[in-house]
C-alpha cells in the first residue's frame, strides 16, 4: 500500500500536509545531534583515556620500567563476541597489546561510540596530551592533559568535604560568542509582537514611576490615612502630627544587571530556542528601561577548561552584533556554575551603581564530569553565590528545572529563585519575573 500511494504523493504538486498526530522527521537536526555527540565522546574518551594513562603512571612512579616509560602507550581495540549486544561483539580495550580492566565510564563512552559509528576509529584512542604523558625519569612528574593558556584565570573551588577552598582549582577562558546573522531576532520580536508591546508599557512605566512618600509636613497631596490618625489622637487627648502630606520623588533606577545563561549542552533543542527568545524580549525592554545590563554564557568540561562566553558587556550598546552573538548561542558541554558565578561577580564588583544583580537562567543543577555533580557541586555554588552576596551583589535564578526546590532553596534561598514549569512561558516568565525583583 505505502509504494503504491507513494506513486500517487509524487504526482501531486505539492507535498501533503501533516496530520496533527504525526510526527515530523528532521533528518538535518538529527545528523547535527549525533554529530555533537560524537564529537563530545571524542573528546571525553580522549580526557577520559589521558586521566587513565595518569593513574597508571603514579601506581608505576618509583618502579624499574626500564626504556618502557620513555615510550608513549598506544591504545587499540578487540572486537568480542558478545550475543547480549545489538551488533553481536562487545569493545575491548588493550595497552599496548595487553587487555585492561576499564572504569566504568570509559566503557560506557566506548558503548555510546560503538552505538553511533559501529567501531572505534583509530583517532579516538588518542589521549589528550599523548606526546606530554612520558614519565620524567628524574622527578616522575607527569605532564597535565590540558595546556595553560595565556589568557587563563585561576579561581579557587569549595570543597565542602574538606572544609576549604582549593586553591587555583578552576582555570577559566572567556570567549565571545559566534555571531550569527541571521532572522532571529527579527523573527522572535514578531512572533511576541502583542507581548513585547505590553512588556514595553510595563517597563516605561517602572522608567517613569513615581515613589510616593508618605507622612510629609508638605508636599503634593494630603496623606489620608496621617489625618486619620491624627483626628484619632486629637480625640483621645494626644498631639496631633504635622506629618500629613505625601510627596512624590522621582525614582532613581541605579540598577546593573548580570545575566549569567547556562549553555550546557542539556540546553540544547526547545530550550536553547526559548533562552534566546527570553533574552530578545529582555534586552528590547531593557533599552526603553534604561538599565545597565550585561550578558554572559557559561558552560565548561572539567575544572581544568572552564569557559566563559562573551555576549554583552555593560559598555556596549544592544547592536546587530549583540543580537547575531544572541542568535549564536548554542548548547556546549556541562554546568559548572560557582567559578562563572566568581567572575561575573567580579565584574559585578567593579561597576558603580547602588543595585546590583546576578540573574542566572539554567535549565538544572550544576554538573561537571569530574565529580562535580551531587552536594560538592551544589556546596561550591551556594559558597560562591555567599560571596557574592559579601559583595553587595544580590543573586537571583530562574529555572525551568522542575527539581529544582529540592536544591534551589539550599544554594539561594527561600526568596532568590524562580521554577517555571512551562518552558513555552519562559520568554514571558524571565521579563515579567525582571520587573517585580527590580521594582
């Protein structure tokens, strides 16, 4: 029946519309999922295999290997029969000819490998570092997996299982976003039209609103509720205030503002689009509010490559520019939030205003593969956002992490953070949730 009406699709003109209940294949969107995953394996099995390598090395240090630590080891494959697995073998993993006893993690990436390519390509096997991981035979010092760069920053890391801080634990990198030129902007400011132009009304009236004061010996109107009680004291024998007028003062909006956005790759697909829709609809309302903001990504794989992307700093205006890096934001790897949450505060710091903000918008808990996942990340967080708050830097989350009051309440506090259970709202949600923390 399919081939036979297949002849009958391809006579058509046009393709036929989707039923409601059908689903829709995206061949492209698939290919660029299976392509960042194998990607992202590449490169954890090349971290994981170095970490490996590492280990082997310190249980070694101090032994007579002879001329075999001066040589690099090399990794290969063997295909074992396995009926239990889908493709019929299982990988195995040798040293240099010799069969290992894998953790548990590394298997696991072979597996997800195994599943995408049906093998292990050679380039694959490869630590990070492969040519730095020669013992020194005169101090057995073992080279890091990953380089220094120039421009790195060093932050300190809690651990609460210690009691202390790890000293220069976290290296940090900050790049700029790619920018990307395209209609989404344009096409997100369309599609909110009917709500950007309530969420303008809304923030021109926080940008022209009066603060009344109360109980006044002058001012504009006659404070009611003072002549009340002021008539109540007269009658019982008590003196009567002056104090019975209200005043307005113009509201002095000394505000800076810090999006931190995760761009963990758990972000990725519906979500990645609502942040960015999010943040169109906030940096719109923000120009006709007037307050200063500045906008940063962060993202990260281990301690020792921790990124930081650039997408808007207090000093530059919202441009095309700023809106192609807001276009440009895409999913990368995992959640270590308490070094970005350090930095931003420290750029935080350095503005002059009398409110400062540090809006942080995920999707989960914060998460990093080398144990940075459980109570040691979220401990390391609430330390950092403690910092902060030494600074004067008011934090605040937003999330659509529908567990997050199971840990939110610990790392923020009662009052500091936001679960939306929608995640079609979010872009609505973050705007409205600016205006009633920054009122």
């Amino acid at each position: 029946d399919s081939s036979r009406l297949l002849a009958e699709v391809y006579a058509q003109d046009t393709e036929p519309e989707p039923f409601g209940h059908h689903g829709i294949l995206l061949p492209a969107f698939a290919e660029q999922v299976i392509l960042r995953r194998t990607t992202n394996d590449k490169t954890e099995l090349s971290e994981a295999l170095a970490e490996y390598l590492r280990e082997l090395h310190m249980k070694s240090a101090g032994k007579d290997q002879g001329n075999e630590a001066d040589k690099p080891f090399e990794f290969t494959t063997q295909e074992i029969p396995d009926d239990d697995r889908p493709d019929g073998y299982r990988i195995e993993l040798e040293l240099d000819g010799k069969p290992v006893s894998l953790p548990e993690n590394i298997q696991n990436l072979l597996d997800s490998i195994q599943q995408d390519l049906a093998g292990i390509p050679d380039e694959y096997l490869v630590p990070v570092g492969n040519s730095n991981y020669a013992a020194d035979n005169q101090n057995n010092k073992i080279s890091a997996p990953f380089d220094t760069q120039e421009n790195a920053l060093f932050y300190d890391e809690w651990d609460h299982s210690r009691g202390k801080y790890r000293k220069d634990w976290c290296q940090l990198n900050e790049r700029t976003v790619h920018p990307r030129y395209d209609d989404f902007v344009k096409h997100t400011v369309h599609k909110h039209r009917g709500l950007l132009k309530h969420l303008n009304r809304t923030f021109e009236a926080l940008r022209d609103d009066d603060k009344r004061l109360k109980r006044q010996p002058d001012g504009d109107d006659i404070d009611i509720d003072a002549v009340v009680e002021s008539f109540s004291d007269i009658r019982i024998g008590l003196e009567a205030s002056n104090r019975l007028f209200t005043k307005s003062r113009k509201v002095d909006r000394n505000i800076a503002v810090m999006f931190m956005i995760d761009m963990s790759g758990s972000t990725s697909g519906w979500i990645n689009d609502m942040e960015r829709e999010a943040l169109v609809l906030l940096c719109e309302s923000l120009e006709i509010l007037g307050d200063r903001y500045a906008i940063y990504g962060f993202s990260g794989r281990t301690h020792k490559c921790c990124e930081l992307y650039h997408i808007k700093r207090f000093d530059e205006p919202y441009d095309d520019q700023v809106r192609a890096r807001i276009s440009g934001i895409m999913p990368q790897d995992y959640t270590r939030m308490g070094v970005a949450i350090r930095h931003l505060s420290r750029l935080l710091n350095d503005v002059e205003t009398r409110t400062k903000l540090l809006i942080t918008l995920s999707d989960g808990r914060p998460d990093d593969q080398d144990g940075y996942r459980g109570p040691y990340g979220i401990e390391d967080t609430r330390k950092a956002l403690t910092e902060a708050r030494f600074l004067g830097i008011h934090p605040y989350c937003i999330t659509i992490d529908e567990k997050g009051m199971e840990y939110l309440e610990h790392m923020y506090g009662a009052a500091s953070f936001t679960v939306v259970n929608q995640i079609d709202k979010l872009p609505f949600k973050v705007s409205d949730i600016y205006r009633r923390i920054t009122m």
